[in-house]
C-alpha cells in the first residue's frame, strides 16, 4: 500500500481529502500556496493527522501527489518537483472560479492532457473530478458490504493508474479505469457523470457509451 500522499492545496478538496486519506491510514502531508505556518491552523481544525508543509517538502518523500489547486493556478507549481511521481489532477475548468483559459477554451482535448504538457515527466492520473468536495467524506464507504459510489480515473500511465485505483478504493470507492488520458473528458463539467453518484456497474456502463460515441465521431 502507498504509504505518503502529498495533496496540494488546502482548500475544500483538499482539506475532505486529507480527512479521508488520513481516515484510511495514510500519512498525509499537505500544502497551500505559501509557508507550512499558513495552514498550520487549518489543517490542526480541519486535517488532524496530516502535517502541513510547503510544497516542496510535501512532495519529497509522497507517493502520490494530488493536485488540488485552482485550474488558472496550475503552472505555479514546479513540475520539476513532481517529475516521476504519481500526480492526480482533480482540477476542473470552473468558469465562475477560473476565468476564461484560453489555452483549454480552444483546445479540443481533456483539460488533463493539456496539464500534462506542463507536467512533462509526471505520471498523471485524472481522477476525483466529478465528486463534490461535500461528498468526498459522505459518499466514502470503507465498510464491507455496503453500496460503494464508482469514481473513474484516465491515465496513460496503466500502472500509475492502477496505484490509483488502490488509494480510491482503500479511501472507500469502486474505481473505474476510463483508460486513456483522452477519456478524462467524460469525468468533466458539464458531462454526464458529473457530480451524479453511479455505482460501478453503471458508470461502465456509461463510460463504455460515451467512449464508443466519441470513437464513432
Ligand atoms: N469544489 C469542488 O467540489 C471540486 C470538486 C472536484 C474538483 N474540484 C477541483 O479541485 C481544485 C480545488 O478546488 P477547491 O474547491 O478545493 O478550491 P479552494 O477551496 O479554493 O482551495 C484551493 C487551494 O489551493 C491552494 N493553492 C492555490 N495556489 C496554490 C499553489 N500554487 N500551490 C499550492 N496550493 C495552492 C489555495 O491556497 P492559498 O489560499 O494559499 O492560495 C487553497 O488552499 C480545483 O481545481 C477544482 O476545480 C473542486
């Protein structure tokens, strides 16, 4: 099992998933934009367990990297620093928070496989996009027995992808890999499975049918 997740960003996200890692026995480090002393009241109140740091120190000995920062604020983080890890891009183009962004506005493709042009070197998994920061805590299921809500993660990385799916389903959900990348788009605002809770057989389902229309077009 991954031991260290370094999430970065200390805001909603991140703070309901530095709950849940932490709930699922992993050591958390978490950073915001600025020094450990910044956050160090937040994460006292609302990540106890996890330890806050700057960013370079979170990622130093993390397994995992979750992104969880403000898409526009993306290229604000060194990806030197991220080059060989695992990083989950969590991160919406949300318009109200966001701002036009010209370079995913006129761009086709998933925001992720944009990201990972910045991210050269990282092996990027999208997942956590299409859950409520709200609903990360409330739809985490880690007892046996009970109805897991499915989250899907992209990656064209199959073992990162795989690592992935074993801190979402150790963090209580059922993953569903979408495969490629490209697929991440389906995990978007605005899409289907945005927000909406499937169980697994049903976001297969769903993903299967969007990946064969987009195919066909
Ligand atoms: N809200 C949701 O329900 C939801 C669901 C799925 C995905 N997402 C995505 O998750 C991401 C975070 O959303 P949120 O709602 O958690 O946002 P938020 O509450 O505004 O938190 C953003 C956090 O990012 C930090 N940050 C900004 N620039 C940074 C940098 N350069 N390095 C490290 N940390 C930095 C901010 O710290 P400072 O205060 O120090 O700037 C803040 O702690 C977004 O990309 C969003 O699209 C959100």
């Amino acid at each position: 099992m991954t031991q260290t997740i370094a999430i970065l960003g200390a805001g909603r996200v991140g703070s309901s998933l530095a709950r849940v890692a932490v709930a699922s026995g992993y050591k958390v480090n978490v950073a915001g934009s600025g020094s450990a002393d910044k956050i160090a009241l937040t994460a006292e109140i609302l990540m106890p367990g996890a330890t806050p740091m700057t960013v370079a120190q979170a990622v130093k000995d993390a397994e995992i990297v979750i992104l969880a920062v403000p898409l526009h604020k993306y290229t604000e983080i060194d990806p030197q620093l991220l080059a060989g890890r695992i990083v989950i891009d969590t991160m919406n183009h949300w318009r109200p928070t966001n701002g036009a962004m010209d370079e995913l506005d006129n761009d086709p493709r998933s925001t992720s496989e944009i990201i990972a042009e910045h991210f050269t070197g990282s092996r990027l998994v999208k997942t956590l996009n299409h859950i409520g920061y709200h609903e990360i805590e409330q739809d985490a299921v880690r007892e046996a027995g009970k109805p897991r809500r499915a989250l899907a993660y992209a990656s064209d990385d199959a073992k990162a992808g795989a690592t992935v799916a074993g801190m979402l389903e150790n963090f209580g959900f059922d993953p569903v890999s979408l495969g490629t990348l490209s697929h991440g788009r389906i995990l978007e605002p605005g899409q289907e499975a945005f927000g909406v809770w499937f169980s697994k057989p049903e976001l297969e389902k769903l993903a299967r049918e969007q990946i064969s229309t987009a195919a066909s077009h």
